[in-house]
C-alpha cells in the first residue's frame, strides 16, 4: 500500500496500446485483505505483487489513479 499525507492509493488504471482509441484498459487493485495488487483484465483476474513490482510492470502505461481518504 502506498500512502500520500492521508490517502491511499487503492487502484491504477492503464492503457496498452498506442492510442486512447485503440487498445486496451486494465485495472490494478489493491486487495487489502491479501495485502496484495491484482491485476483485472476484462474477465481474467491475476496477482500483481507489490506495489513496486506492479508500477515496474505499468511505468509508462498508468492513465488514471484512485485514491482513497484516510480520514479520522
């Protein structure tokens, strides 16, 4: 898990391919219960790893980032 001031990134979404109109998105999750990201792929779901292994893997494709508030 990745922590900003008080949030939290909870999912990364990426794009694969060369232009927003053609290819094809993916989610990362974090799984918290696993402590773990998974990988969503349309109806395929895989492990990620941790977070350093999952961003190596989406570098240069991450398009959107979901954060979550962590809140008292």
């Amino acid at each position: 898990m990745v922590s900003l001031c008080n949030y939290q990134l909870h999912a990364v979404v990426s794009h694969q391919g060369v232009a927003a109109s053609n290819g094809h998105y993916i989610c990362d999750v974090w799984d918290g219960e696993a402590q773990t990201w998974k990988c969503y792929n349309d109806s395929v779901m895989t492990d990620s790893g941790h977070f350093k292994e999952m961003m190596k893997q989406r570098q240069r494709s991450s398009y959107l980032f979901f954060f979550v508030h962590q809140g008292r």
